[in-house]
C-alpha cells in the first residue's frame, strides 16, 4: 500500500509540473505572440497607407494633366462635368489596353 501512494504521488506531481510547465509557457508565448502579431498589422497598415497615397497621388496628378472638363447639361437638370482624353492619355492612364496587347493575341 505504502508503494501504490509514493506512485501516486509521484503521478500527481508530475501532473502538477506538466500543468506548470503548460501555464509558464502560455505566459511566455502568448504575450510575445500578440506582441508580433501587433507589429505585423501596424507594419501592414502602414503599407497599405502608402499604398493608398501613392494611388492618391497619381490620380491627382493624372487630373491635373488632362484639360478642365467642359460641362453638360442633363434633361434633368443636373450638370454633369465631361473629361475629354486622348487613345495616348487613356493608355497611360491605364483605361485603354496599348495597341501592342491587341495585336499579339
């Protein structure tokens, strides 16, 4: 009897280790987890912001070089501004494929 509680024991202290050990190294990872996890979207946010700027950016400068819209008026009422470009213009905008893409397939 004396045998089967020193093994007894000797499982439930284990046990209890196994469950410290589980408890220490959640208060390890977790924190440094979440902490990288932080970094990795502030990182991806920024990126996506400059991104944005960047799109931002080239939009204005895109508008700043066509002509001033002339202006339509609609049955409604309503004026409606119309931007006149270019087949080069909306190449370089990215609206029209260029003249090589269509030919090539």
């Amino acid at each position: 009897m004396e045998a089967e509680s020193k093994t007894d024991a000797e499982i439930e202290r284990r046990a209890k280790r196994r469950r410290l050990g589980l408890v220490i190294r959640g208060l390890i990872y977790v924190p440094l987890l979440g902490f990288f996890g932080w970094q990795a979207a502030n990182t991806f946010i920024a990126g996506r912001r400059g991104a944005d700027d960047n799109f931002r950016a080239f939009v204005q400068t895109s508008l700043h070089a066509m002509p001033a819209p002339r202006t339509i008026k609609l049955p409604n009422g309503e004026e409606m501004p119309v931007f006149e470009v270019t087949e080069a213009q909306a190449v370089e905008m990215g609206l029209l494929p260029e003249a090589n893409d269509a030919q090539a397939e």
